[in-house]
C-alpha cells in the first residue's frame, strides 16, 4: 500500500540545537517533497529531493531511494523554525501522499 | 505576483447548507488538489484534477465535490452529505515532470 511514516512526531528542542527528522515511504511512492506548516497553515515548500542531498540554508535534506527513506536536518535552530513538517511523496498518477508531520518546538 | 489564492480564509455553514470553496492559480499548472486537515492530522487528499474537465476522486470524496472548467480554477463544494465538514481545507497545484506541489493559505472552515 501506500505509506509515508514520519518520525518522531513531536519534537522539543533547545535554540541553537540540530535534529533530524526522518521520513519512510512505500516502495510506490517517490519524488519526495518536504514543506514546513507555518502557524497560520500555510505549507511552505523546503525541498523537492527525489534523490540526492540538498541544502538551503540551515535546512538540509537527503533521500535515499534505493532504502526508501528521507532525512531533513535543522541546524541551530530558531525559534522560527517552530512548527510542523511534512514529508509528501508522489503515487499513481501524480496523487501526493503525506505522513503525519514532525511536530517541532524550538524554545528560546 | 505568482501562486494559489483560495478564498475565503475562513468560512463557515449552518448545518443542512452547501458551500463552495474557491481556488485558483496562475502559475499554469496542469493539476490541481483538494485537501482536508484535521487537527493533529496530516493532510488526506479529497479529489485531484490532471486536465481541464476531468478529475478523480481521491481518498475522502464523499459528501464534496468539484469542477475544473478552467485551468486556472478548481472550485470545492462541501454538500449537506458531508457529516463532519469542520476542517482546515488546502488546495494545492502541480507542474508536471518532474511533479512539485505549491499549497494556497487556506480555507478554514466551522459548521455552526
């Protein structure tokens, strides 16, 4: 079946620490994107990362493939980063399935 | 200025009523998506729409429904069939290959 599984769901973090939040998928999905929920709900597109590693910032992620699973690294966070993140993976004919989300918080 | 407008923010319905969410999008992507989130809840896919005129249901479509004569438009309808409506509703459109969705801010919508 179709299954994006994100881990761990909740969190906590310490301002200025890194974390790594991972995503597993199915072996029919793939063409992972990951987005980060803001407070007012609005999902902001952090990567399009079907393969490979990319950074942007303080944000990096990587996917491996072949072992089905994708990492997004946060480094010294901030406050802002605050929120959830969403792993999404592509299915079918261009239908997008999500996990549950990353719920992050970051206390000054 | 290029994106996904969906209108209104927030809405909401007495019970018994229909009512009709708006999305739109000039970035001319072919396929367009409606999803539900509920609290704590990842999102859950409603319908999708590859090409003008034509769309699939995906895994919630009962009690909604949706219309895409325009490219640029893909109009939600929650019907009175729907039990629980209560929601915070995304769309969301893709170009195609390879395939990167782009969200608009949101409807939330309250059955009162």
């Amino acid at each position: 079946g179709i299954q994006v599984e994100q881990s761990p769901p909740d969190l906590i973090l310490q301002e200025g620490a890194n974390s790594t939040l991972r995503c597993n998928f199915s072996d029919s999905v793939n063409n992972l994107q990951w987005f980060h929920q803001n407070p007012w709900g609005q999902l902001i597109n952090l990567f399009y990362i079907p393969s490979g590693t990319k950074q942007n910032g303080r944000l990096s992620a990587t996917t491996v493939a072949t072992e089905r699973y994708s990492l997004l690294y946060i480094s010294s966070s901030q406050t802002t980063d605050s929120g959830v993140y969403f792993c999404a993976g592509y299915y079918g004919n261009n239908r997008l399935a999500f996990g549950k989300g990353n719920q992050v918080v970051v206390i000054p | 200025d290029g994106g996904i407008t969906q209108s209104p923010k927030y809405l909401f319905r007495k019970e018994g009523q229909n009512v009709t969410l708006s999305c739109e999008q000039n970035l001319n992507h072919d396929a367009m998506y409606w999803y539900r989130q509920d609290p704590g809840q990842g999102l859950r896919l409603i319908y999708y729409s590859q090409i003008v005129n034509d769309f699939q249901k995906g895994d919630i479509a009962e009690g909604y429904s949706v219309s895409r004569e325009k490219k640029e438009s893909f109009p939600l309808t929650v019907t009175s069939a729907q039990k629980n409506p209560t929601a915070f509703y995304l769309c969301a459109s893709s170009m195609g290959g390879p395939p990167t969705a782009f969200f608009g801010q949101g409807t939330r919508l309250t059955v009162v």
